[in-house]
C-alpha cells in the first residue's frame, strides 16, 4: 500500500513488522557472514522501513535499522573502539535521486561542488592504524564504534604496507575484498575438498578476514583498497582524489578509476562506463560512490547517526545471476 494511504496505526504495525525482520538478515548477514536473502530483498524491505519513519518521524525507535551500522563483534575478537566511528553509507537507486542528492548537499552549502567518483568495491571496511609511520593495529568496523581486532590477519595481506614512506600516525580506511579470480580457485579447494562453497566474493572475503587464526586468511589472497581517513590533519591533501593519491605515495593500494567530476553529467557519465565495465574487472562493484571532493567541505558536512552528509552510494541494479542458491551451505 503507498504510504501516503496508511494512517500512523497502520505505519506502525508494518514497521514493528519489519524491524526484527531487518535486524535477523543483518545479523545473519554482519555477524555470522551467511546472509540468508539477496541484497536487494534486504534493500527492498528497507526502504519501505525508511519512506515509513520519514513519513512518520515517532516511529524511529533505538533498535531500529534505520540507525544501526552494521553489526557486533564476533566472540573470540578483541574490542577495538574506533574514537571516530566507521559509517555506512546513504544509497540512492536512480539518477534522479542522485541528482537531488547533490542539489540538496549544494543548496546546504551554497555553493557548487566537485564530487570524487569511486568504484564502491563490494568487500567489508577495514580500519588500519599507524603508529610513525609503522602498521600496529587492524580492526573491522563492528558496529561502527567497536570493531574487532584483526591484526594478525591483516598482516598476511601483501596489499597492506607494513611501514609507510612517511613516519605518520594515522587511521586509514578503506575495504578488504576477494578477487574473483580469488575466489572461483578457493570454492574449487572447497568443493575438491568437500567442504562447503562460498555464495559470493563478499562472504567469502568477510569469512576470511573475520578468523580466530590468521593462517586461513593467510591462504586466501584477500586484498585492499584504501580510500578514507579518521583525520586528514597529518596528510597533506585537502581534497578526496590527493588523500588518494597521497595513499598511493605512503605505500597504500587504492583502486585507480576513480575521477573528479565538476558537474553531474561528468557523475552519470562515470556511472554508466563503470556499469558497463563491471562484469570485465577483477573484482566486484555494487555501484559507485561520490564524495564531495574538498576535505574541509566534508568535515563541515558531517554526518547523522548512520551516515556521512557528503557522499552517498549509487547500487547498481543486482548481478543477473543470484548466488544465492538454494544449495549453497552458509557456512565459513
Ligand atoms: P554499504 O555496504 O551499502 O555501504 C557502506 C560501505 O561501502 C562502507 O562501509 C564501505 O565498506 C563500503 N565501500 C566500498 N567502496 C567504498 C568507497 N569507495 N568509499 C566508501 N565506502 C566504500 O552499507 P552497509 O551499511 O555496510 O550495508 C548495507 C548493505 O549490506 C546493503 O547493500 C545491503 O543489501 C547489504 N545487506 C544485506 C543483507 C542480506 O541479508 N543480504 C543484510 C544486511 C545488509
């Protein structure tokens, strides 16, 4: 039924319906990596859940999805508060709400704004913290404010440099994914093993990196892309494209196409090469992000509970081939 027929009873049941609903595919998703629906089945039912607490605000309530990232720390893991938390991201389905994205951000700024486009790699975020320019900690974004440590693990990933050109102390962000080549030669070892498939290279790269002993992440051939930071003070770049480049200069890997775009149609044009070009690179995208290009513009921006006020993710429409079959086991 369109919200606007539904009086504040009717929203409210739909919505307490949804809420546990929601928060068992997350955890099934977050916190034992064996989403049990598509993403666009989860990303159906929560847009309904969203348009119905914009419709009615008093419906939002602490639990609910709309306010939550991601999900808890695995048993086994050490706590790692992350003093500025790790977000998710707002998404927009068309170029309509892209646009409108934007207009909205430049009206609230007054002013024109570059947009950095990106290839939204389809893995899980990592936070790495350096200490003088030496690696000393990795931790997973948890919920957001609590992460798991992951420093053994991330160790073995050859993407991730051990000591920067630089001595900083930092907080780089970015995500951990599984090729797909990666990924096809580890469900082959499964199977000739007889030991339970992958259903995709998201699962398996989040299965691999969340593990109590770090000589199973060691086999997998995860890598990374590194694309945020905690705090950008100690950098020199003051726009979104330099910390990439000044990343690729400290010893990071970053993902190479992203672009400045001065205008939308230089964002639509992106989009839409990269929705072309996806089914030949060698890893996955679920779409593209923007993110207002100047650093400081970012800071004043800010962010709600949930997400940041200067970027937001385009999701493509989902792969023609769902991997969600019916035979594949969920376990990692
Ligand atoms: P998200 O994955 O949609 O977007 C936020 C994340 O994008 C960031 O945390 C970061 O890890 C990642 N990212 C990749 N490339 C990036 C880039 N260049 N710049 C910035 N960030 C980049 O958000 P989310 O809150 O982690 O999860 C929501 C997603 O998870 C939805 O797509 C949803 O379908 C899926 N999900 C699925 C189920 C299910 O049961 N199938 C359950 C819960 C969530």
């Amino acid at each position: 039924k369109p919200i606007t027929e539904l009086d504040e009873t009717a929203a409210a049941a739909e919505a307490a319906a949804l809420r546990p609903q929601l928060n068992q595919w997350r955890q099934d998703y977050y916190d034992n990596d064996a989403p049990k629906v598509e993403d666009d089945v989860y990303d159906r039912q929560y847009a309904r859940l969203v348009a119905l607490e914009r419709a009615f605000p008093a419906l939002i309530t602490p639990d609910s999805p709309t306010q939550l990232v991601g999900g808890a720390v695995k048993a086994g893991f050490t706590k790692v508060p992350h003093t500025i938390p790790m977000l998710s991201l707002g998404d927009v389905f068309s170029q309509a709400e892209l646009q409108e994205f934007a207009d909205r951000l430049e009206q609230n700024v007054d002013q024109h704004v570059d947009y950095n486009c990106e290839l939204k790699i389809d893995g899980l975020a990592l936070s790495l913290r350096y200490e003088r320019g030496v690696l000393v900690q990795g931790s997973t974004r948890g919920n957001g404010s609590v992460g798991e440590d992951i420093t053994a693990n991330i160790m073995t990933i050859d993407s991730i440099p051990h000591e920067l050109t630089r001595p900083l102390t930092i907080d780089v962000r970015g995500e951990c994914y599984m090729p797909k080549a990666a990924f096809a030669a580890l469900n082959e070892r499964q199977e000739a093993a007889g030991k339970p498939i992958f259903a995709n290279p998201r699962n398996a790269a989040a299965g691999s990196l969340r593990q109590l002993d770090s000589r199973v992440t060691a086999e997998r051939q995860l890598s990374t892309f590194m694309y945020n930071v905690a705090d950008y003070e100690p950098l020199t770049a003051r726009t979104q494209s330099d910390l990439l480049t000044e990343f690729d200069e400290l010893g990071f890997t970053i993902n190479p196409d992203f672009q400045v775009a001065h205008s939308m149609a230089d964002v639509f044009a992106y989009v839409d090469h990269y929705q072309n070009e996806r089914p030949d690179l060698a890893y996955g995208i679920d779409g593209i992000v923007i993110k207002a290009n100047p650093l400081p513009l970012q800071r004043q921006l800010g962010a709600t509970v949930k997400v940041p006020r200067w970027a937001i993710a385009f999701k493509f429409p989902p792969d023609e081939q769902p991997t969600l079959l019916k035979d594949v086991e969920w376990t990692v």
